[in-house]
C-alpha cells in the first residue's frame, strides 16, 4: 500500500515535469511555463503581470536531411538556478551592469531518433530569452538547419514598428502599423538599396519593437549571434504568430551545425514602462563575458572626417574618372588625370586634423583614400581594394605623422565592396598597416552584393565573417566599426573593441532623399538593443543642395535634434559629421559637440514612447557632468523633466540647446536657441520640441559663484 | 587612273586582309589561316602537312548583360612577328626549352558597340595557341562571360581518349572511342567519386588527346589558366565541333573579367609521330617567364610516405573514433580513446624516417598528423582542419629533429576538404609553421564539394584560390602538390614552386578497385602535358588483402610497370609510395627505385602510342646516366629500341629490370626479371612488356674493366 502511494506520487512529479514548468523572473513580475504537447512538441509561454506577452509558442526545427526536431519529444531532466552577478563593461551607458536571472534548462529525448536537446531558458526582470543547445551526443554530429521554428505566438494585433525582412539590408525607414497591416504596407516599406533581398510580404527584421493596446511593450530579437544565420521574424498574421526565419545560404539552406553547438539567445524583452526597454542590458546579459585580457587600448572616440562631402555629392571618393575599370597593381595611377573632387588629399586632409586638433575631437575618419574607388561595386569585382596603397596625393606617412604632431588619431577606413574573401586575404596586411601608423580603428563597409556570390549579408557564411575580422582586429588591438554587417546582438560584451555599427538606415540616407522625422525615436528601441550604432550625427546644413547643387535632399531633423542625438543614440564612437565649415556658421550650438562625452557611468531615461520620444539624462565617465538629450518625432511637444538624477544638494549649470519656438525640420531646420540656468536636483524643465526636433543639455557643476546671475530653473 | 588603279590596290590588300591572314611555323608544316565571314565572325582553321586538322572554327564569347562578342567584327590592325628564345627550366625533362613561334596578332573592332578585341596565334612547330585579349577601353570594363564560344572543328570522326566533362573532378579511367561514340559511352565512362558533377553527355576534359584515321595526333588544352575558369570541351557529334564549355560558378556564369585582360590560351598539338606530342613544351612556352627571382630552393625530391596504408585501410588517418563530430579548438583529443590505427604517430613515422635514410630518399609525407580527421569530410563542415595543431601521438618537433638528424626532410599535408575560406583564413600560420620546423614542401588536398557552397573545383573562383595559395607558398619558399585541384596547364613555369598536382586518375584508385591497366600509357598524352604529376608509383603488393583483408582490390599493374612508371611519368616529385616491409621483400626491384633520378637534362622519346605504349630514355641532371621506362597497354608486346642517344665511344652497364615472360597485371604481377648488359650506343634491345608491364632500364657509364664480363646487348 504504501509502496502503491509512492509509485503514484513518483508518477504524478514526473508527469507534472512533463505537462509544465513554471520559471518566474527575480522580482516575480515575468512567468515563463514551459510544456510538451501530447505529441512531445516542446511549448512556451510568457506573462508579465499577469498579462499575456507570448501565447503558447512551439519550438523545434526542421532539418535537411535527417528528421525533424519538432515533437516526439519527452523531457529526460530539467534544472533550475539562479545567477546575480555585476559586471564592468569596458564603455557603455553604465559603469556597472547586473546580470540577474532565473534559469531553467530543459533536456529534452527525442527518442524514435535518441537525440538530444537542450532549451535554456534566463528569465530577467526585463524578459526572456531561450535558447537551443545541442550537447556532443552519438545520435547528432554534422546537421543542416532547414529551418527553426520558434514561435512568438502574440496576445493581439499589436502596433509594430518595424522594417523589411531582407537578407541584405537593415537601412529601411521604420513602418508604425498594426500586425495585421504588415502585409498591405509591405511594398511601400521596401525602398531601394544596393544589395536587398526580401523573401515574405510578412516577414520582418529584429529587433522588433511592438506596443501593445493594454500598454505593454514588447520587443523581439536576438543575442549572441555567433556562427549562426541571422533571424527575421515571419508573421502568421491570422493567427499573429511570428515565427523564426533564418536568412539562407546560397543553396536555400539556413545553417550547418556541429554539436556540441548552441544557438544564439532568442530575446523578448517586455515591459508596461517603454523607458525600461531603453535601459534593458538582457542582450548584452545573454553574451559572454569579455574575451579581450586587457581591453586598455579600447577608447570611446569623438570624431570627425572626409565623409558628408562625399556623401552628399560635393567630393568624391575615387581619384580619377578617366578609367572604365582599374587593376590594382596594373593601373598606373600616378600618371592618371585627377579628377579634381577627390578629397582625401594630404591638404585637405591636414585641414580636418587643424579642425580636429583645435576642437579636441580625438580622431579623422578618411574615406577614398587607398586605390580601388573608381570601380568600387556594382560589378561584383572580386580584387576591388587592397587596403593598403594610398592614391597619388595621399601621403600616409605624413598625415600620420601631423595627425600625431596635432594629438590626434587616424581612423582607417575598410570599404570591401562585400568582396569578402579579397577582405579575408588583405586582413593581416591591412591590419598590420594600421599597426604601423597607428590608426586605433577602423570602419569597414560591406556595401553592394556578397562574393561569395550568391551569400548574403545575414547569412551565416556572413556572420561567421564579421566575427573573424573582429577577433582578428583585437588580435591587433584595433577598434572596429563594420558597416552594412549584420546588425549587432550584444556580442560587444564579449569583444568591446566592436564600438560601433550601422547596420540600419543612418545619416547618410538624409542626402538620399531623406529620412522620416522620428526615425532617431525608433532606433534606441530596435537598432541600439544590440549595440552601438555609428550614426554620424551632427548635421547643421540641412538644405544639400548648399553643398552640391545637384543633391536636392533635405535632412529631416532640426539643428536642434541633432545635437540630442548626440545623447539619445549611444555610442562610444561619436561623429561630427558635417563640413568644418557648416560648424563655424554655428560655434555657439557647435559647443555642445565638443562638450558631449562618449562614455558614460550612469543613464536615467526620463521619457520615452517609440516613434514619438525619447528622453535620456547621462553621467559622464569620471565625471560630474551630465547631459540630456532629446530627439522629438513628427508633432511638437512639450518635455517636462524634472532632474532628481543630480546630486542632491549640489549646484550645476544647465546650458540648453532647444528648438526656437518657429522651428521645423522641414520649413526652419536651424531655428534653435541656446539659454543658460542654474539647476539643482530639485529643478523643473518644460521644453518645446519642433517637429522632427529635440533639445540637448549640458550640465556642469558649479560653484554658486560662478552660476549666480543665472536663473534658476 | 594611277590614282584610281592604286585606290584598287589597296581596297585589295585591305579585303586580302579582311579575307585571310595566313601564319606559318617556322618549320612551314603547319599552317593557319584567320578570317571574318560576312557577319564579321572570326573564323581560324589549321592544317598540319596540309592535312585539316581544325577546320574553319569560329571564335568569341557570349557576355551576360551586353551584347555578345561574336560576330559585327571588322580587322583594325594585324601585326606578324617572331620569337625564338631558349630559356631553362628549374626541373624538367630537358635542361634547355626553345621557344620558337611566328604570331599573329589580330585587332577586331566591333563597330556597333565600339568595343575592341584581340586575339593572338603564336604558331610553333609543335602547334597553335590562341588567346584572347581584352585591352584597355571605354567601352569595356566589367563583364561576365555566359559562354566562351571557340571552336574546334574536327576534321573527322577521330579516335580519342577522353574523361567525361565534369567540374569537380578528373579522377576518372580514359575511355578510347571513336568522337561519335561518346555519347554512348558517357555513362559507363562516368564513375563514382567524392565530388563530382556532370554537365552533357557529349562533354569532356581536356587535355584531350585524338588520333586521325590518317596517322594524325591532336591534342586539344589550354595554357596559362590564370584567373578564369577551366575549359572543357563539348562536342556537336552531328557536325564533329568541339566548343569550350567553361566551368560555371554558382549562378551559372563563366566568369567574371575586367579589362585590361586576357583568356588563357587555346592550344592544339600536332603531329604525325606521337612522340612528338609527348616531346611537345608549347603548353610551357605560352606561359609567362618565371616570377620567381632565387628559385634555388626549389629542389626535385624523391620521397616516401605514411599514405598508402591509410588509401588501401590498413591504417586510418583519424586518431580516434569516440566521436560522432569533433570540433577544432574545443574537442579534447588528449583525454580520447585512441583508436589504434592511427599511422601518424611518432614512433611510427621514425621508422619511415630510417628507411628514407638508409634508402637515400630525400623526404618523408606524413598524411593525418594534424587534428579534425574524424569527421573530415562530406559534412560540409567549414572550420574542419586548423593545419598546425598535431595529434597528441605526433611530436611535430621531435619528429623534425629526427628526421633532420637523419638528414632526411619531412613532407607537410593539408587536406582543405574543400573548406578553402577555412584553408586561405590559415594559410600563413600554417606556412610559418612548415617554416619553423623546416617542411620544404606541401602536399594539398581538396577532397569532397567545395566550400563556398556552390562553387566547383574548377571555376574561376576555385583557379583564383590554387593561384594564390602557390603564389604566397612561393613567398614562404614552399613547394606546392596539390591534389584534386584543377589540372596544371605549364603555370610551373612561372612558378616551379608547382612542382606537382594530383588532378588525374593516380594510383590511389588501385585501392579503390583498380584503374584500367593501360592508363599510365594515356597520362603522358594528356594530363601530364601541363605539368608533372604526383602520381605515386612504386606498388609492389598488387594484392591490397595482403595489407588489409578487407580490401579486396588489385593493383592493375606489374611490378616492372610500376619501376618503369618512374621514368615514363615525368615529375619532379615521386613518390616510392608502397610500405617498406614490400620493398624489403624485393630489394633487387627496389634498387631502380633507389637509383632513378628525379630531375633531367634530356628526355628522349622512343616509342609512344596512347593507350598502347611509351618508352621513355631520360639523361639524368648533371651526370652521366640515363634511365629507360616502359609502360604498356592492355596486351602483351615487345619494345624495340636502340641505344643511340647514349654518347658515342662510351661504355655504360645497362641494369634491365622486366617483366618476367610470365608476368601479367592480374595473373602474375611480381613476375619480374633483373638483367645486366654491356651497352653502348650501338646497342640494341628487344624486350617484351607483359599486358599491364613495362620495364626500367639504368644506364651508367662504366669503364671497360667493370663491364668486361657482361654481355654485350
């Protein structure tokens, strides 16, 4: 009898194991229940008080080949743990960062197959991620992903604010539209680009960001993305499903794995508080830790370069136009006829070094500098550049040398035409060439279709590429801001020297017809969740056609706007990316650029609403300044923040960069006013920003001597 | 009427050049003749002794994205010249090569696209070679070949041997049919390999060799295959016109130029004596000069290695079996079961070491030395070897020390398995490391499907790779043999670091379940008229059960065929590639292995039909001794061959080694005979060849006391 009762209760523990598992967060707020459906599919779902952030969402994989790993599944273990630790990253919005969650690891037996499989599941108090491993087993070695299949089964039809599903591009405009209107919106949100690949008039990019009708906000991407084809998000938009689409090699196929492998962390951060998405650090938590031994050589840089004059049409990037094709090695372009555009010149260059050097920006980015630009893409030339040799009028060794003699840092530009295996060959070479001059970073760029041909941008062949030149690059302690790579997944905690990315719609698309206005209030909810973006913000001229009569682009942002991007859209690496000449119309609003840090201890987000507003105060490393900044979207409003984040007791001066009443981005770009108060924790601001506007402050402590014929706020 | 009379003149000579440009060799024998047809076709025929042997064949390319290079052509300008020159091999067959040809250049405008063409004819006394050459011009820069359309118009319906078309691998038997046989014959001809993909039935390889019911012999290849993809050859069998097929990459395209280039060279060689094919340099010649400037590092090397006991399964190459997958880096070989058939293992590679020692062979090929075996192919597994990191039973440093002590030189191997991102991402550290432990040569393997997925083993971007991985072997002073890669086409004479290449049938397929036994006797005619092949002679245990009781394969071949594939298959590289314990059973054979040379100041050609029979008298470098093979065909025969390329006046001992008169390859393969002779240059042999046998002659000069009581031959 009792041996009867035991056996039951045995039985009842292990068929409650297998029908659910419930993980909550540390604060109790996020549940996670995990189960197998009757056929041994392996089920999540997540609340956040109580409100239902993912429905009952299937997990698996089809593979090639061999069975799939969808169901017949039973849970052979399961275990639980806690883990709180804090740690240091080498620049960021904080000093420190608290990596706090609850664990569940649910092995899983296939058994008609006997493969294994592991779901791990961390639940924060800011969401959940999940994902797949695949332990060294005898059953699975060498498998081909046909495709994964993880569900993100939504409460409703949500509003997403969202791009294009594409293998090859991120730089779309954001959408705001209901899931359901994904489909009907999809062929306006696609606009043209180099390389672009779409593949699902409902498929869609991480992050993700939505906003539920009850208020919750909830965003979906992915985090340590290693070796791995990137994920997009394809929507069953009747049943307002999103499921994993993994973007293709060239074959069709979405990855070839080893075990023992893991995937990369699948992500949903939530909340009733859009500003905790903005200070979420779970994509950065879900990385390991740092690779680097001694990460000293990587520093926040500030910077300028020979860059929006080509962008906009002004300069050029190649040196002659007398070629229809150039050989590097073959082409004499020393005998060559200029064709009197090409700005990176040791002049001209020596110009923006004097610019740099006298304004205190750390570095120069000069772009068109090395061979190869008079046929860079388009023709899919494998032997496009050689990351080595300068154009006739570009003098390395003595722009090195002024640049040294002015304190000031060259920053290497790699564009590689997505010729990829030409990159690869060079890597050494080009990197130990910047050794040598002592260039501390370098921007790559991958525009124009892959080579290998028939690769993508996010295909794993592609991933597994950036992450090589990165690793390579701290092998030499270089600093790397890849362009037109897969956008980043948090991998920056593990290798910091990774201190920028674009891998979304930038600046440069201002001169190509535009931007929307509250583009810079979307991208710290998506683009930014991963890592730094090399934005290159800071344009005064707004009217291009100042600068080339031929571009008729307007930059959609006020003058104002800009200088708050400055604080809204983190990055260790910061451009001025306007003409030195367009700052010296300007040197009052110009002040706040050279004031701004690039580094932080501490980030308090005052206000925030996706597509609207964001609102962020920081703290400067080692410092006591603060800044605030705020990019405003397509309609004025009115910011009131109080700044309770300043030392209690303390007195600052405040100096506030804020649209003028009349400005616009569109009719009165430049219309901004710059006024002075002294603040203490205890002030109150109301502050109007323009239509596709902002404001910025600097706040610098005082003594009451100096601050006190300011007015108070 | 002077005036009008010379106008007529010269409409004359201009439509005589419009019509038909005429080049002869400098020996007249050979004729061809350029023309537009009225469509502004190029068109070019050759006669040899004037008989046809390409009939009026068109020439040009279809282009993807832009109008075709085929026909509208108008001639701008042709230009003769002549070029006789002798330059010096760094091995060879011959101490000396004439290079002797008449060329015509032609200047082809296409007037509706303004775009200009060149193509180049270098007539030698051994045949034609054409190019083409895309010059400097606005009109062309980028462009992608769809097809390469040259013709080849066969006079008749020849006798050929031929491989079946194939982008991924040459490793197949000949078969000898008549043109309009191939058809039939493609699907037997077609045999299994690890990677491989046909594309018509009516496609084959090239080098191809045909012989004309007139006695003719023709030989059809390419020369210089630098940065383009492979050709093969598909024959119209109704019109009897071969027309390049070039090796596509993964969208189907042929290739990707930009101009300033050129195509690699066509070649066709002729003769009426099929010795003279065999004799014939032109592939060489129509190559660039050597690009290396001290190859004194380059050194022939005879060599044995830890190879066939893997190829026929005695041994394995993988050290271990405890595993599903392996990965590189993470996998703990030192804590896994050894599976104890691992040949690459210290102990036993020293006692390959003695051997080379005692036996003067100059170095030792050790394959499955470095970690990633287990798994290493058909998985498509890209991070699969790291070429630096050797097995825990591999002391790479005592190895070396003991082999240097023994003044022996190790032999370095890495197979890529195709994954060549991976092998190019590793090539430096791995060339250092053979530098650091003084490997002076490399054997290279790309076994299965390449990686980038899609791409073959001979499109333009795979001959890209081989290129670069000769060109910086040559930086690091490393000999290169690379196996399965595409087949030479004389590029060692630009870089003699190329000292030898698998790309062929070798005598691994002995193990494989045998090649046809007159194979060795089509090589020299075909594969070998590009460069030297690694074909590993030397077998001596024609029964594999013998070494592995599982292997019920026979090596289709005698004993005294194998010595006498040492002379009849040319390289700079051979391979003694059988177990020591076989050659200590027949030390009297072993001798010849012992005593050949492997570099030479004259070869003399005396007997040779494809697929029938070639007799080889070879004059070592710098000595006086000669050396005679024989291989033969399918059916018994006796070779009749006198001594007269010995010097006159002098006395040599001649060591024959034969078939005995009971030899044959499948019946009785070890039957062989050692015989010595007195002979001069007056001496003649008849010696019989058993099916499948040969034999090996040394000759060394003697004084008439040490050859006094032999018998005169």
């Amino acid at each position: 009898m009792k041996k009867t009762l035991l056996f039951t209760l045995l039985c009842l523990v292990f068929i409650q194991v297998a029908i659910a598992q419930t993980l909550e967060s540390p604060n109790g707020e996020l549940v996670m229940q995990f189960s197998l459906q009757e056929d041994g599919t392996p089920v999540y779902s997540l609340t956040y008080k109580d409100q239902a952030v993912i429905k009952p969402s299937k997990l698996g994989f089809d593979l090639r080949d061999e069975k799939d790993l969808l169901s017949g599944f039973s849970i052979s273990e399961t275990e639980e743990s806690t883990f709180d630790q804090t740690w240091e990253p080498v620049w960021g919005e904080e000093k420190e960062i608290r990596n706090h969650y609850n664990e569940l690891e649910v092995n899983l037996l296939q058994e008609e197959t006997d493969r294994n499989l592991i779901i791990r599941f961390r639940l924060f108090n800011d969401g959940l991620g999940f994902r797949y491993e695949f332990p060294q087993q005898g059953s699975l070695g060498h498998f081909v992903i046909k495709e994964e299949r993880s569900q993100f089964a939504m409460a409703g039809d949500h509003t997403a604010f969202w791009i294009p599903g594409d293998y090859d591009t991120q730089e779309y405009d954001y959408t705001e539209s209901k899931l359901s209107e994904i489909r009907e919106t999809m062929e306006t949100a696609i606009t043209a680009n180099l390389s672009q690949t779409s593949f699902s008039n409902t498929g869609v990019q991480t992050s993700l960001m939505m906003k539920t009708e009850d208020g919750l906000y909830i965003n979906l991407h992915e985090a340590a993305l290693i070796d791995y084809a990137t994920m997009h998000l394809n929507l069953d938009d009747e049943k307002m499903i999103f499921e994993s689409w993994l973007t293709p090699d060239v074959n069709g196929d979405k990855g070839y794995l080893v075990a023992p492998t893991v995937s990369p962390w699948r992500t949903i951060i939530v909340s009733d508080d859009a500003r905790d998405i903005l200070a979420s650090k779970m994509t950065y938590n879900l990385n390991e830790p740092i690779a680097i031994e001694d990460p000293s050589w990587i520093k926040p840089m500030k910077y300028i370069g020979v860059w929006w004059e080509m962008i906009t049409g002004k300069s050029s990037w190649n040196y002659t136009d007398e070629f229809k094709a150039v050989k590097l090695g073959e082409t004499d372009f020393e005998a060559a006829e200029p064709n009197g555009k090409h700005a990176a010149n040791t002049e001209h260059v020596k110009e923006y070094i004097d610019f740099a050097a006298e304004h205190g920006f750390d570095g120069v980015l000069v772009e068109g500098w090395n061979i190869g630009w008079e046929d860079w893409f388009g023709h899919s030339k494998d032997y496009v550049f050689d990351f080595v040799t300068p154009y006739p009028d570009f003098d390395v060794a003595e722009i090195q040398n002024y640049a040294e003699s002015k304190g000031v840092k060259m920053i290497m530009h790699h564009e590689t035409s997505s010729s990829v295996r030409n990159y690869e060959r060079h890597l050494d070479t080009a990197y130990q060439f910047m050794n040598k001059y002592g260039y501390p970073a370098v921007k790559s760029g991958y525009v124009g279709d892959i080579l290998p041909r028939g690769e993508n941008h996010y295909s794993q062949w592609l991933v597994n590429h950036y992450q090589y030149a990165l690793e390579k690059a701290a092998d030499y302690k270089i600093m790397v801001n890849a362009h037109e790579a897969v956008r980043p997944t948090g991998i920056a905690r593990t290798y910091p020297n990774l201190i920028g990315n674009e891998s979304a719609r930038g600046t440069e698309y201002q001169s190509f017809g535009g931007s929307k206005p509250n583009h810079v209030t979307v991208l710290p909810f998506t683009r930014l969740l991963g890592g730094p973006m090399d934005y290159t913000p800071g344009i005064f001229e707004m009217d291009l056609s100042k600068l080339n009569p031929e571009n008729d682009s307007k930059v959609n942002s006020t003058l104002a706007n800009q200088l708050g991007l400055y604080v809204t859209m983190y990055s260790p690496l910061q451009m001025a990316a306007d003409l030195p000449e367009n700052y010296m119309r300007f040197p009052d609003a110009f002040q706040f650029i050279k004031d701004v840090a690039v580094d932080w201890d501490k980030s308090v987000y005052l206000e925030a609403e996706p597509g609207d507003y964001v609102t962020v105060a920081r703290k400067e490393k080692g410092s006591t300044n603060w800044f605030v900044g705020n990019v405003n979207g397509n309609d004025a409003r009115t910011a009131r923040i109080n700044f309770d984040f300043l030392d209690k007791g303390k007195t600052y001066i405040a100096t506030i960069y804020s649209d003028a009443p009349s400005a616009h981005y569109r009719m009165n770009p430049q219309a901004y006013e710059i006024k002075k108060y002294r603040v203490d924790s205890r002030s109150k601001l109301s502050q109007l920003s323009a239509p596709g506007g902002g404001f910025a402050i600097s706040i610098k402590e005082a003594d009451k001597t100096d601050a006190k014929d300011l007015k108070k706020l």
